[in-house]
C-alpha cells in the first residue's frame, strides 16, 4: 500500500470500498496496529495518541468487529456482550484471589450495563444463549454490542453486511445510523447497496492506493472509480 | 430506553405458572447465589472440605496417606486446567512445576534449623509458590509466542530438563534426592481426639492428610475466585478467539505469561504438599516426565476447565491402587511382575481412551449430560401430562430466551 490518507469525523459515516484486493482490509489492520506500516502513522487525534497497538485502542475510544462475527464460542451473548469492558478498571488481581466484593460489584455493573445495550438493540432475549444457537443477524448485532461496551468514539465495521438478508440488512443499516451521533464509524463493504444509501463519504481504495474519496453521488460518477469496478476504460 | 430488567445469569431462568414448594426453594438459592457469590463459594467449598477431613476419620490408616496425595495433584490439577482449560495452552510439562516447588520446600524444610516447626512447613509452602510463579514466568515468556504442538514441546522440554538439571545439584542431593521430615501432629490435636469418650486414637499419617486437603480447600477457594473475576474472563477470551480478545483490550502476552504464572504457582503447591505426605523426592521419583501426561489423563478424566474434574481428578488419583490391585488380582497379573509394575500406566491409558470415547467432556460433562438428559425427560413428561383436550394453549412456553446453551 502506498498514498493512502483518510480521517473519520466524529458523526459522520465513512465507507472504505474496492474491488477485491485492493488493500481494505489491510488498511483497516494497519489502522488497528495488527499490521505495522513501513512509514506513516495512524493517529488519533481526539485522544493525542498515535500508533497504537490493537489491545491499545481502547485508549483512542477505538472498537472494531471483525468479518464473520468474531464472537466467543463458550461464553453466552451476555458474556460476549461483558466482554467488550475488558479494558476498563475492575478489580486488581489480589482482590480477584481473595473474591472481594468489589469484584462481583464491578461484575453486575458491567452485566447490567451489557444487557441495557442488548435491550437497546432489541436482543436481550438471546442473552442467556450460546453464540451458536443464535441466527447470524443476531450474531452480528451481538458482535456491534460488544463494540458499544467500550463506549467507542470510533467504531470500525469490518464486512458488517456479509451474509445478512434484505430485511437483516434494513435492521443494521438503521442501527449504524442511530449510533452516528455520538461516534464516527467507518466501515469496509463490499455490498455497494448496503454502502452507498448508509455513508455520508467513501473512500476508494485500488492497488493498495486511494482513487477516489467523496460523497456516494461523487463516487459513482467517478470514472476511475467505475474503471476500477468494472474495468471500464477512460476513454 | 425502557427500564431494563434484571439481566439473566444463564438461559434457564423460566417463569412457571405453577411452582412448588421445592421449585420455589430453589429457585430462592439460586437468588442467594446470584446476590452474594462470594460468599457462596466459600461457604460450599469450605464444607465441602470439611466434609472431606471428616472422611479422613473414617477411612484407614493405610488409605490416609493415598487421600492426600490425592489432595495435592488435586491442586496441580487445578492448575493445569487453569492453562489448559481455560486459557487454551497445552502444558505436557506440569510435573517439572511440582518438581520445582517440591523442591524447594523440601530444601528450606532440610536447612532450616527449626525444621520440625510447623511454621517451617508454611514458609516451605509460600516459598515454593513463589518459585513456581518465577518457574512459570521463564517458561512463559517464551511460550507467548509458541502454539500448539510447539508449545507442547517447549513444556515437554521443560519437563525432561529440569531432573537432570536438579541431579546436578549437590545441595538437592543429587540423585539420592531428599528426605523430609514427616508432619506430625500437635499435642493439643492429639490430646482433644484421644481424650474422648469414644476413645479415638488419632494416627499420625491422618494429620498431614488433613492439613493437606485444608490448603487444597483454599486452593479450590482462590481458582473458584479466579474463574468468576475478570481475569478469569480474559482467560476464557484468548481461549475461544484470541484476535476479539486482542480488540477487547487484553494484552495477549502478558495474559499467556500470566496463565502460566498462576498455573505453576499451583503445580508447585501441589508438589510441596505432595512431598509433606511422600516425605521423599528424587529426580526420578514421583515426578518424572510421565507423571506430567498422568495429570494431562486425570484433568481429561476429571473434566478439563472445571473444579469439579480437578477434585474428581484428584479422587481418582487418591484411589488408584486398590483400583489396580483389584484389576491385577481379576486378570491374574501379579504386581511384582513387570507387567504388573505397568499397571498404572495401563490403567491411566486405558481410562483416558475411554473418557474420550464415551465422554470426551470428562467425568464432570458426562453427568452434566445425564443431568440435562433427566431434566428434558422430566420436562417432556411434565408437559405431556399437563397437556389436556381442556387446554391446548398452556404449551406455548418454549421462547428462544428459556433456551438452554447447546
């Protein structure tokens, strides 16, 4: 990858699309520290931090799904759900030893607050359940309320709409939606039906270099851009 | 937003139209449980443990050394299942942790001058958990980046380095090893059992074995802790899909190391608490690199992830013998045979084979699985005779939240 520059705004939705191959996810890795670039930074300019590594990102008020659904096989939705407050300050370990109070006070804040988000997303009646008993939209959803619990002022969505239905897809397309108040999102798609009524910008990646970057009506009157996805020449 | 309800605790919390006065008690336990977990496990365990010295009056004096034992790979059980279980890191190599902490307690026992003390026998304790923990950390620096087979090479290494390495030692006795002292009981203890009525005369070999499931009880207590708390959770996270985890905050190395860390803190405890019962330890004798696969067998056995399987695992390992002597005398081997003298081996190969045929998820998942197997018979039939031409809207009961986790 080489030349590629882009930011997300706090509010607004930003789509990174491309043909196969043409480095999204690679950006997307680079920009959680699983991949370290050769020159450049990633930063984060809210919190002044820069570079970070992926279990850091919770600093910047960085989340992120992954493709599929990236869930916890053995801990019920509930669990997944805790799971996204991981980073925040429990209890020490010499009171996890000696099972202090405080630990099960930080315990039933975190499930309680786990359960508000899958009430809000309207799938709390999944929570006793494992994440193989629960249809792939309801994993996903599971997946984004995971991602709230780190109270995100970024939300990265890696393929949110692979393997929805049509209705699935209206249901997270209004979800992304509702949370574009307090957070930027930027997601990579392929699903240009999905991406292009959803995002305020687009980013176009090709060959590992950016192409294109402009609202949905810009980008579909580009011509590189419809070179790039249709092979379509210039002239 | 509405005003969200209590969150469930599992997926079996269903409202029933008619409840009985058992059903009622239980489900008012299960509200205790759920209020003061904490203080649930310590009362259940400490009882259980009492329970547990209880049994030590009642069986003989012969048995009483083997219960301890018993007691003590329980506890390097546990660790094992710590790593294994729930952090998701072979280990094929946790008996070089006993080693280790068996060692060290028998050395400060042997060089200190108030040896025969109780209090010699504490410290001997904290200082073997304590090099066990620095033990883990060397061994788990390295393993943060190993996976698998690889790593359970590195911990098959380890575990085949350390006698030797503690052979060249003169100050451990070489390869004669060392002896401890045996723990014997206080006056007092003495005093109270054999002054009574009833006439009890108390053994010398029952009171290690006492004090041995005492700290294997509050060894049960700590992972119990360990299980429900953060830390436990993070385990279980780099366990199922150590990327997530990685997005979810934890620091993958450090987690792993730790893993490690806590699990030879408990292999070394169960080492040092081994040898106050076997008051004997040489760089062959007991734990040798193939006691390392017996504790991989009896945590399968047990059931891996799960207190229960380690302190199954550790009745297991408690009654071996005269399970064996009763195999040798039905098929005719005798024990002084080398046949005879492999018999552990054989026994321990044979129930791993089949645990893993008939109940790959151990002792403690098969009767989950017969416990969950009752209760939808039961269910069925309950519903079946409540089901009448009266009423044939009253089954409508099976929505997705009373589901239990396949």
């Amino acid at each position: 990858m080489g030349n590629v520059s882009f930011h997300v705004n706090t509010g607004e939705i930003v789509g990174l699309i491309g043909p196969n191959g043409a480095g999204k996810t690679t950006a997307f890795n680079v920009a959680c520290g699983f991949v370290k670039p050769t020159s450049g930074t990633v930063e984060f300019p809210a919190a002044g931090l820069r570079s970070l590594r992926p279990h850091q990102l919770h600093k910047a008020g960085v989340a992120r799904t992954l493709q599929g659904v990236g869930l916890f096989d053995h801990m019920s939705v509930l669990e997944n759900v805790m799971a996204g407050a991981q980073s925040r300050r429990g209890a020490g370990i010499l009171a996890s030893l000696t099972g202090m109070p405080s630990v099960s006070r930080f315990d039933r804040r975190v499930r309680t607050e786990a359960f508000e988000i899958l009430e809000r997303l309207g799938i709390a009646q999944f929570a006793g359940q494992v994440p193989s008993a629960i249809p792939y939209g309801i994993a996903k959803k599971v997946s984004v309320a995971r991602a709230l619990m780190a109270s995100p002022r970024l939300l990265l969505l890696d393929e949110p709409a692979s393997g929805l239905d049509e209705n699935e897809l209206e249901e997270f397309s209004n979800l992304i939606v509702s949370l574009k108040s307090t957070m930027g999102v930027l997601l990579v798609e392929h699903n240009m039906e999905f991406v292009m009524p959803l995002v305020d910008r687009l980013v176009v990646l090709n060959f590992g270099e950016v192409i294109a970057t402009g609202t949905p009506k810009d980008i579909s009157q580009n011509a590189d851009v419809l070179a790039a996805y249709l092979g379509v020449d210039d002239d | 937003m509405s005003t969200p309800t209590s969150p469930p605790h599992d997926a079996t919390h269903v409202e029933q139209p008619k409840v009985s006065s058992l059903k009622k008690f239980a489900a008012g336990s299960r509200g205790v449980i759920r209020a003061y977990p904490s203080a649930t496990r310590i009362v259940s365990i400490t009882l259980l443990t009492f329970l547990a010295i209880l049994a030590t009056f009642y069986i003989s004096d012969t048995q009483n050394p083997a219960i301890g034992e018993g007691a003590a790979v329980a506890v390097a059980v546990l660790g094992l299942t710590w790593l294994t279980g729930w952090s998701g890191q072979v280990s094929l190599g946790n008996s070089g942790f006993m080693m280790v902490g068996a060692y060290t307690a028998s050395l400060w026992i042997n060089h200190h001058p108030s040896a025969t003390q109780p209090s010699s026998y504490g410290i001997g304790l904290v200082l073997a958990v304590a090099v066990g923990a620095v033990t883990g950390l060397i061994l788990g620096l390295p393993a943060t980046r190993l996976r698998g087979p690889y790593l359970a090479g590195m911990t098959i290494a380890f575990a085949v380095v350390i006698p030797s390495f503690i052979q060249t030692l003169s100050f451990a006795g070489g390869s004669g090893g060392l002896q401890v002292f045996a723990l014997t009981p206080p006056q007092w203890f003495v005093n109270f059992f054999n002054d009574q009525e009833y006439g009890y005369q108390i053994a010398n070999a029952q009171w290690p074995t006492d004090i041995v499931i005492a700290i294997a009880g509050f060894s049960f207590l700590i992972m119990a802790n360990l299980f429900h708390s953060k830390l436990g959770r993070s385990m279980r996270m780099v366990r199922d899909n150590d990327v997530a985890a990685e997005l979810a905050g934890i620091n993958l190395p450090r987690m792993r190391a730790l893993a490690f860390v806590i699990s030879a803190s408990f292999g070394a405890l169960g080492g040092a608490l081994f040898i106050y019962i076997a008051n004997t330890i040489t760089p062959e004798e007991p734990f040798q690199f193939t006691f390392g696969i017996t504790l991989l067998t009896l945590m399968v056995v047990g059931g891996i992830g799960t207190l229960w399987g380690a302190a199954i695992a550790g009745v297991v390992f408690a009654y071996q013998g005269p399970w064996i002597a009763w195999l040798s005398s039905h098929v005719g081997i005798s024990s002084t045979t080398n046949l005879g003298q492999q018999m552990p081996n054989i026994l321990f190969s044979g129930i791993l084979i089949l645990t893993m045929l008939l109940a790959p998820r151990g002792i403690v998942g098969g009767i989950q699985d017969l416990v969950r197997i009752v209760k939808k018979l039961l269910a069925s039939s309950a519903s079946r005779s409540e089901t009448s031409p009266e009423s044939p809207s009253d089954n409508a009961s099976g929505d997705a939240a009373t589901h239990s986790p396949s």
